[in-house]
C-alpha cells in the first residue's frame, strides 16, 4: 500500500511593488540630480526619470528596462555598478542601498507596470 502526503509549500512571493509610491521616488532620489532637464546623464544619455513613460522610453540609446525579466534590464545592471564603471548610475552620494535596488527588481519582474 502506498500512501501519498500533501506537505503545504509557502509560496514566497515578495510584495507587489508600486511604481508611484516605491519605485518612482526612489528614482527621483538617486537620479534625480543627473536626469532632469539640464542634468549631465539627460544630456548624455537621453535618459529622464521625469515620469513612467520617460523611464520606459529608456536613452537614445534604447530600452533599459524589460518588463517581467530584471536580469535583461540594463537599469539593473547599471544600478548594481555591474556595468563600465563610466556608466554605472547612480554615483557616489547617490549610490542606491541593495534593499531599494531590490524593490526596483522586484518591480520590473512583477512587469514595470504604471501602478
């Protein structure tokens, strides 16, 4: 005789992440200063954190978020200073804590969504 046993798996599922209330202000925050109107990183890269649409419009030079994929988002790897280090955003005094890089992965992986 067999006998099957169901054990209950928590599903870990982090927080559903809000682009007004979590996301944009952290961008605004830590980017801010570069990406306005006038700043060095708009001139440069095209790049303004000015609203949803705007962030993903990306640079001139293309997307840099991918919804639904965090690992594919160039602004990922640009936060976590895994790219040139010419280009990695934010810098210095605005260097984002892994925790508020965090919530913009879970963000994108939940699917960059205007919420």
């Amino acid at each position: 005789m067999v006998v099957l046993t169901a054990t209950a798996v928590s599903c870990n599922k982090a927080p559903v992440a809000s682009f007004a209330k979590d996301v944009h202000p952290i961008l605004q925050r830590g980017c801010q200063p570069c990406h306005q109107p006038g700043g060095e990183g708009l001139v440069k890269s095209g790049f303004s954190i000015e609203s949803y649409e705007s962030i993903m419009r990306g640079t001139r030079f293309g997307p840099v978020i991918e919804p639904g994929s965090s690992v594919s988002s160039t602004l990922v790897r640009l936060l976590e200073q895994k790219a040139d280090p010419s280009i990695s955003m934010p810098r210095d005094e605005h260097a984002l804590s892994p925790d508020k890089i965090a919530l913009i992965r879970n963000w994108i992986d939940q699917g960059a969504k205007n919420n």
